[in-house]
C-alpha cells in the first residue's frame, strides 16, 4: 500500500530484533553515501543493522565528486581506498578559473602528496556510489520504506513507514539527507514538547540551483585533455548572466559538468522557473536552453556535454546549507546532510557525512551496553566531538561559495584577491589545517600516518586494544598435551 495518509494505512508489524546485549541493533535510514558507509562499518564492527531506504531503487546522481585526506585513511583502511582509485583521476594538476570567454582567472594548485599524504581524487559520483554499494548484503537494504514517525522509549526505537510496516531497533540513524523524514519526526515530537532548538525550525537556506550530469566517453580528438591521466578540473564563471559552470574530466573519457545559477542575483519569478527540492530526472529544458551556448575548456558548449549525457542522468536540485544544532534526541541520532547541509562548493559535504559514519561507529563499538543511559551517552559524545569541527568547513564551504559561484561585484573582487593576491604559505596553511582530522576506524588495524604534515592524533578504541590483547594471549598460551 503506497499511501502516505496514516489514517488510511493498515499496519504491520515487525517484531523486535533480538539483542545479545552488548551490541546495539541499528536502524539507518537512508541508502546514501553516509548511510552505506556507516553500513560498511558497522558490518566490520560485528553490530547488526539494517538499512531502510525511501526510494523504489537506488539510481546514483550524477556529476563530479571529490575526496581528500579526510576521509581517504579511512577508506584506505576499509580497502576501498584502492578499488576507488580504479575509477577516479588524481587531481594533481591546477585548478583552472576562466572567464565565460575563457580567458584565464587564475589557476589554482593542488595540494602537494608528499605533505598531505594523498592525492585529491576526483570521479563521477556514480561510480563511487556503486562501489560503496556492492559492499553491503542486498538483503540489507529494505526500499520503499519512507518514514512517517517514530517512537521511542527505554525499551527501543520503532519507525512507521509510510506502506503500513513498521520496523524496530535499538538505534535509529537518520542518514536520509537535507529533506530528512527523521528529523522531521522526531523535530516535530521537539517542538510539541517545547525543546526544539529554535533556529532548527528554520528551513534550509536556499543559494544556489545547480544542474548535474556525466557524458559518455567521449572523442578525445574533440575534446582534447579528457583522456588525460590527470583530472582537468574547470570552472567557469558568467558574466553578467547569474550563471557559472565547470567540467571535470574523469576516467572513461568522460565529462561531469554542472551548471549553477545564484539565486540572490535572480527574481523571485526565476526561482519558481527552476524550482525542484529533490535530486532526480525531472524534466530540466527551460535551464537547458538557457545554458547551451556557454563555451567549456574542452572545446565546444556546454550543450555539446548535455547533448552526450543520457538524459536520465541529469538532475537538479537546490544548493542549500544549514547547520542545524539537534543531531540526537533518545535513541535517534542524524548524520551527515541531515544534521549539517553544506554547499559543494569545496567537496566538504561528503567529506564531512562520512566522517560522521566513521565517527559514530567508533562510539557505537565503544559502547559500556545498550541501556538507555549507554546510548544517551555515547549519541551527546558523538555531536560533542563532530560540531565544532563541521561547522569549521561549514563555514569554509561558504566562503569558497562566493570565490568560486560568486556573482556580485564584491564577490568578483573577492576572488581575485585570494586566487592571485594571497600569498601561497596561507593557502597552504589553509589547505593543511582542512585534513587535519582523518578519522579512522578505531576496531580495525590503523592505517600508517602519511605526509610529512601533523594530524590530529587518533583516540585509540580501549575495547579493540583489550581484544586484541586478548587474542594474543591465546595465541601464545602453551598448548596441553592432550589437545595433540
């Protein structure tokens, strides 16, 4: 039964999971990036979960994405960092600015290895989701499961769905994004009973529309450089038309592109032009053809990339950013664009929700036992520990906004100052102090420190270190002579 209206929907129950009361039973809600990460771990870690996604199928986005050092040790560890290298292009060239008549900005540089330890690496989203994807047991993931409320008590946490199931946990993780059914549920239980934050009964503050979409491979004899080693990273800004774009190579000769065009400078008439909340193949042909003849690096239009994009692997959306200060209430927790949205601007936003997942496994491990107590705890120590350190990019991600979206006069100042002014020992510094945090998976092997820079250390897991001793023990125990 697919309706939404609850007064309409015939139940289902599912009966609790059985505990073996020390591991807590996770629900997570959400089949995204951070909601498959989270799985991945969790799976590692020996703690049961299951994932309830809202969609009818998973259908990756399209467009570029880009991870850097802190979260690559963490993937490194998990083993994917070397499968992701298979589908990405190292982004060790400069990050090039043009004019919309392709006269140069400014040419950034990259971040060297041999101090940050890793390269930036770049790929079309899609692939990366795949990979995390075809890691966690399908039967794991459970679609059509959109949540309508949720309940909570000392004895657990149950989610109604919006098909008349409902299912039951020790743990909710709300990890299905800036529309969050979870933290609509559990803000409006807040809000009634007066304890609402009251700036997170503000919506998302919406900047930017953003248009994304990957070619198929393409002809490097028209498109010379796409079939580079090293990923062209491009970014254009419009002159005078509210608009700007970029084109990332990636492998397989392919193009990511995006088109985004800055709400502030635009009428309000314009917005509803536009206007979609979600992330998906609607129809997007009024912005198609105003966005056509914008000339790209590779040679060509930006309509010559549309053009090679399958159609249904072009999405839009709003480019929204908010930091909300509720992230957990009892049994619920939220991570990732569900508790902190943040413009892509800078390739944070992903960053930032996976080392939410790494973050909250390690406390979920850690965890004395599953009494209401324990998870109060161990949910107010994993906010406690992420908030000042996203809301830092946060507040990065806003600033590189307006250097590299940016179309007020201002704004145009702006970039040039920081792109041809500033001098590069703080760029560097910068540049140093946004991976200095790699969280790692504390009940795995740590993956050696790399790059000559200093990094925030990493608090080791005291239960990991006793198991470990532990195995040791037996392994060295002398063996009786009647086990021969």
């Amino acid at each position: 039964m697919s309706s939404e209206n609850e007064s309409t929907v015939k139940y289902s129950s599912q009966p609790p999971p059985v505990s073996d009361g020390k591991n807590a039973n996770v629900m997570i809600i959400g089949a995204g990036l951070a909601g498959l990460l989270l799985a991945i771990l969790l799976d590692k870690a020996g703690i049961p979960y299951q994932i309830y996604e809202r969609a009818k199928e998973v259908k990756p986005l399209g467009g570029v994405m880009s991870l850097n050092a802190g979260v690559l040790p963490a993937l490194e560890q998990l083993g994917l960092y070397e499968e992701l290298q298979k589908v990405s292009l190292p982004a060790t060239g400069t990050f090039n600015i043009y004019k919309d008549n392709m006269s140069l900005i400014a040419s950034v540089k990259s971040e060297p290895a041999e101090i940050i330890g890793y390269d930036r690496i770049v790929f079309a989203r899609t692939d990366f989701y795949n990979l995390l994807l075809s890691k966690v047991p399908q039967e794991r993931i459970h679609f059509c499961k959109k949540v309508m409320s949720l309940e909570q008590n000392k004895e657990g946490v149950m989610i109604r769905c919006a098909d008349g199931t409902t299912y039951h946990g020790d743990i909710l993780v709300g990890a299905d994004g800036a529309h969050s059914g979870v933290r609509q549920a559990l803000y409006k239980r807040l809000t009634k009973a007066g304890t609402l934050a009251p700036s997170d009964s503000n919506e998302l503050n919406k900047g930017f529309i953003c248009m994304v979409g990957t070619t198929k491979p393409l002809d490097p004899a028209k498109y010379p450089g796409v079939d580079d080693k090293v990923a062209c990273c491009n970014q254009i800004i419009g002159n005078n038309n509210n608009y700007c774009w970029s084109a990332f190579s990636v492998p397989g000769n392919r193009i990511c592109w995006n088109v985004i065009l800055q709400l502030s400078t635009v009428k309000e008439s314009s917005e509803h032009k536009f206007k979609n909340s979600e992330w998906g193949p609607e129809t997007s042909e009024p912005m198609i053809k105003e966005v056509r003849d914008f000339l790209i690096p590779f040679g060509g239009t930006l309509g010559d990339l549309i053009d090679a994009t399958p159609r249904d692997n072009i999405s839009r959306v709003f480019l929204e950013d908010k930091m909300f200060e509720t992230w957990h209430h009892g049994r619920t927790v939220l991570i990732g664009d569900a508790c902190h949205k943040l413009l892509p601007s800078s390739g944070l936003g992903a960053v930032t929700a996976m080392q939410d997942a790494v973050v909250l496994a390690n406390y979920l491990y850690e965890m004395k036992g599953i009494t209401p107590a324990d998870i109060q705890q161990t949910l107010f120590s994993f906010q406690e520990e992420r908030y000042s350190r996203v809301k830092e990019q946060f507040d990065i991600s806003k600033m590189s906004a307006k250097l590299i979206y940016g179309q007020s006069l201002f704004e145009r100042f702006l970039r040039i100052v920081v792109f041809n002014w500033l001098p590069e020992s703080v760029k560097m510094r910068d540049g140093l102090k946004g991976v200095e945090f790699r969280p790692q998976a504390t009940f795995l092997p740590l993956v050696p420190s790399r790059g000559t820079g200093r990094w925030l250390p990493q608090k080791p897991s005291q239960r990991y270190q006793a198991e470990q001793a532990k195995l040791k023990a037996e392994e060295q125990a002398p063996v009786a002579i009647g086990d021969w």
